[in-house]
C-alpha cells in the first residue's frame, strides 16, 4: 500500500484554511490523520473532511507530534512562533504568510516556476508560500521570461477581499447591504470603505511610499525568478469577493510578438489563455473564482517600447494563490523527497 501522510493545518477555519482542506480532498492527496488547528476561540468547532467531521484544535507547541506535513495560514506572527516546534518536531512546513519567504535558508516555490527550490526545505523544515500577486503573476510570466528574457515589470493589480480573509468577506457583504438599503455603512477591516469603492491601499505603507504588498511582488519576484528582474507594483483592493486581475507590462531582452507569446502560453503549465477580444473573452475574476488556472488575455504589444508586452492576468487568490500552491508544493514534497 502506498504512503500515507500525517497533515496539519494551522489556521483551519479561516479563508485559506477551509480551502486547503478541500483542496486536499478534491487532489486525492494521500492523508493518513488530519490534524485542524485553530485559534482557542474555535476550539472544540468540527469541519468536515472526506465526509466525516474532524474536531478543530487549539494551536499549542506540543501540538505537532506525529505530523508529517504541516501547512501553515493563521497570519505570520503565528507562522514565526510555531513553524520552528512544528519543524523541530519533525514537520515539513509549508507556511502561507510572509513571516518566513525572505529569509535565505527557506525556500519560496511556485511548483510551475521553480520547482526545484523545494530541495532546501532540509535547512530548516519550511517552504514558503509567495505573495497571492506574485504566484499568479509568475505562472504567467516564466514562459515569457524563459523565451525572451523579461528585464522589467510593470504591474498594476485589482485584488479581491478575500485576500484579507473571512473578516473582509463579511465587510464587503454587510456594507453592499447596508449602502443598497440607504444606511450608512461601517468600516472595520478596511481603512476607508470598500464597498462601491477602489482602496491604493494593500498592507502597510514603508517609509519609501510603497506598501509591504508591493514591495512583496518586487523581492519574491527577484528570489523566484531571478535578481535581474526589476518590477514596480501598485497595488490596489477593489469590491470584488474572489479572484484578484493584474494589468502587467513587460520589458524583454529579446522580441516577443503576440504571436509567440500566445503560442507560449498555450502550451505553459497551469495557465489557461483567455484571449478572444472580438468575442469579447478575456480573463475575469468571476471566470476565475473556484478554479485553479491562472487566465491570460487582452495580449498586446507595447506601442511604446521596442520590446514591451501587455497583457491581462487572473486568478482564485484562496486557491492558486494560497491553498492550492501549497498543496502542489505538498505533492512535489512527497513525490520527491518524503517517499
Ligand atoms: P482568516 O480568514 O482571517 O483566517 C485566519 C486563521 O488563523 C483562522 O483559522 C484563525 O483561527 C487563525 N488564527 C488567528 N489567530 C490565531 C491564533 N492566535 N492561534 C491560532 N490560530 C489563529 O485569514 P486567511 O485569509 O485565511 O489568511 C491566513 C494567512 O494566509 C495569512 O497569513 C495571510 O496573509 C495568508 N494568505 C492569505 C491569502 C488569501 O487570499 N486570503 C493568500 C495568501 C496568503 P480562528 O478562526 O480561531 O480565529
């Protein structure tokens, strides 16, 4: 009989966690005890898996005796205190948050990008996750930078509230309510009020004028894909529940027409081409919601510059962007190195 796995799922009933749960399940991924774990508030709560109800736990240091794999979403802070007990405890940790994705002993993988980073899980038993922005963004742009060599990248992205959890989710819901119905809305999660409205807002701003989020697209790209690559990002939440779409310019070395940017996309791992503008297809966000492909479209040559292309990228920031990378990077783990 082939290997089963002892999974954890640190963050288990929040956006990204009950996502990963259902990943696991639709991806058939060999689980042998599935251990949930949550903060002390939803201790004693049950989620389902594979049709049987499975008590939520309250996150503890001694809680990851036993576990093979432990997929970490319940925000950085907790990710830098418990990822080093689930390690030392013998748990390969795939971490969602940004706490760990900088540090040079972790690797950050995006299994159709760089696949082979996984290997230096073995420093210090963690694998980072990207940035949501930066996953969908580089399935799309390897092909493109693996033909013509991409030396500048100019992004501007339309991300959804789910990127920010269940609490958004529940913001944008309660105050679209609210607004319909002639009452003032409330706004908590936000700074200023998201619904009916576009916040240039993601994270906290740094004393350089960007937000953290921003910055995060311009070093993980760099750590991914190469330190040749210089990318400015704007970064901007936008009323919509699921699925974040960035408008991304690209600077190439060598000429890269339509043409054979469609015939390289066509062909590329976990991207679906989208890119029929008479008939008014394109990559959009309620196209993109549930799944697990990264859509391209609206491919253009830059008028402007010698060698530019523009193009129009979307993807499910809970699924490709969180929940579904790390189950992928789970699958290469086992495949690889936990056999
Ligand atoms: P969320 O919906 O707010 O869920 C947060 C989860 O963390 C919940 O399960 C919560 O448990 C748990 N948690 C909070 N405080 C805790 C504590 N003190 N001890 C143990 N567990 C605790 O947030 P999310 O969107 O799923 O995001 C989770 C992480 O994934 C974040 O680091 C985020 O940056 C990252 N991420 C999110 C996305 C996305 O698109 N949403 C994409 C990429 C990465 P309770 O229910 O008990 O409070």
């Amino acid at each position: 009989m082939s290997r089963k796995y002892n999974v954890a799922i640190v963050g288990a009933t929040g956006a990204v966690g009950t996502q990963m749960l259902e990943c696991l399940e639709e991806r058939e991924f060999p689980v042998g005890n599935i251990k949930l774990l949550a903060s002390g508030r939803s201790a004693g709560q049950t989620l389902e898996f594979k049709g049987h109800a499975v008590l939520v736990e309250e996150l503890k240091h001694d809680s990851f005796e036993g576990v093979d794999i432990a997929l970490f979403s319940a925000g950085g802070a907790r990710s830098e205190e418990f990822c080093p007990s689930a390690a030392k405890a013998g748990a390969v940790c795939i971490d969602n948050s940004s706490a760990w994705r900088m540090n040079p002993d972790v690797p950050l993988v995006v299994p159709e990008v760089n696949p082979e980073a996984i290997s230096g899980y073995t420093k210090k038993g963690i694998i980072a996750n990207p940035n949501c922005s930066t996953i969908q963004m580089l399935v799309a742009l390897k092909p493109l930078h693996d033909f013509a060599g991409i030396k500048r990248i100019v992004v501007s992205t339309y991300q959804a509230v789910s990127g920010t959890g269940n609490k958004a989710v529940e913001e944008l819901r309660v105050q679209t309510g609210e607004l319909l119905n002639g009452r003032p809305a409330n706004n908590e999660v936000y700074p200023h009020r998201i619904a009916f409205n576009c916040l240039p807002q993601i994270d906290a701003f740094l004393e350089n004028g960007y937000t953290k989020e921003e910055m995060k697209m311009v070093d993980e790209t760099r750590k991914i894909m190469g330190d040749a690559i210089r990318t400015s990002a704007t970064c901007v939440r936008v009323p919509v529940f699921f699925g974040h779409s960035e408008s991304i310019n690209i600077e190439t070395e060598k000429k890269l027409t339509v043409e054979k940017a469609r015939e390289l996309l066509e062909d590329a791992p976990g991207v679906e081409l989208v890119d029929d503008p008479a008939e008014h297809e394109y990559p959009m966000a309620m196209d993109a919601a549930g799944a697990d492909a990264v859509l391209v479209g609206r491919l253009r040559e830059d008028l402007s510059l010698e060698n530019g292309l523009n193009l129009w990228v979307v993807a499910d920031n809970v699924r490709k962007g969180a929940a579904t990378n790390a189950v992928q990077i789970a699958e290469l783990l086992i495949e690889k190195y936990l056999k």
